[in-house]
C-alpha cells in the first residue's frame, strides 16, 4: 500500500488505487519463508539416521563397560549379535551365562526397520534371530575378538562399529557398503 502526505492536515492517507504488494515486501516475504523452511529441516533431521547413531553409540558405550568391568573385576564377558539384537554373557564356573540381572548389559533389540551385520576377523558371520552363544570376547586382561559391527536400515545407512588389536573403537558412518 502506498501512502501520500496530505500537506493541509500534516497527516498520511492512502491511496484509493493502490492496491497490492511492492516488490521489495515480495522478496521479504519469501526470504522469511525460506529461511523458516530450512531451519525446520535441519532441525528435525533424518530421522532413521538418528536412530542408527543412537544404536551405534549406545553399543559402542555398553561394550565400553563390558570391557572396564571385565579389567575391573577380573571377569571375562562376551557379546553375541542376531540379525535384530544383541546380548552380552559373563563367564561363570558353569559356563557362559546371559546376562539379565544388569539394567545396563540387558539384551536389547533394534527398531523394527534396523539389521546388524557381523564381520569377524573381516570374514562376514551368518547372524541368527535367537541368541545361540558368544560371538565376540571381552577378556579380563583387556583383549577383545577383533570385529566389525554393521548396522543398517531399509534405506542404504550404515553406520559401523570396529575394533581391532591396533585401534580402539571406531564409529562411522558409510551411505552405501
């Protein structure tokens, strides 16, 4: 809208003719817009991605206190990995036992649309959908099963989980293996 001085009573009027917007309140307009639209898309994400982030790094935390706990208390543990899950197991005088009494070495299970893939020794590992026995060990003087844990969605994210003799635990993230 644009609007005149009327010189006589000092006050501004519109005009009766102008009607519509002027370029400059347009490109505000869609400036405004745009940047709205791409704040609320970096701020929601991928969701599935996040997902697979949280997964990877609760793993890599929970094998982390296996493996303090293991050093710390002079007790070897073991992680077995199924297509959808994973469990750790405490070696005890009758053998290797799941652990279920602990909140933080549970089992758990992935989302619905998640898989795991399981390299040992860079050789891939057939996983099974129950938990059959120890798979990567955790022993007491601080060595593990070198291995390379994948997880991955419907959609070609990856995310993997390693660890070698060499190196400590590794996260990254792969769009396509």
């Amino acid at each position: 809208m644009c609007l005149r001085k009327n010189f006589q009573l000092g006050t501004y009027q519109a005009r009766k003719n102008d009607t519509g917007l002027t370029l400059i309140e347009i490109v505000i307009v869609i400036a405004i817009i745009s940047i709205t639209m791409a704040m609320t898309t970096i701020s929601f994400g991928n969701p599935q991605q996040k997902q697979i982030e949280q997964h990877s790094a609760r793993l890599n935390a929970l094998i982390q206190l296996a493996l303090e706990q293991a050093i710390f208390n002079g007790q070897d543990y073991a992680l077995t990995v199924v297509t959808t899950g994973y469990a750790f197991y405490q070696l005890t005088a009758s053998g290797w036992q799941l652990i279920d009494d602990d909140p933080l070495l549970r089992a758990r299970q992935l989302n619905q649309d998640l898989n795991f893939k399981l390299y040992l020794d860079g050789i891939r590992v057939q996983l099974d959908t129950d938990f059959e026995g120890p798979q990567i060990f955790i022993h007491s003087d601080g060595e593990v099963t070198p291995f390379q844990i994948t997880i991955t969605n419907n959609n070609d994210l990856n995310y993997q989980l390693a660890y070698s003799h060499a190196s400590s635990f590794i996260t990254s993230q792969d769009e396509r293996i």
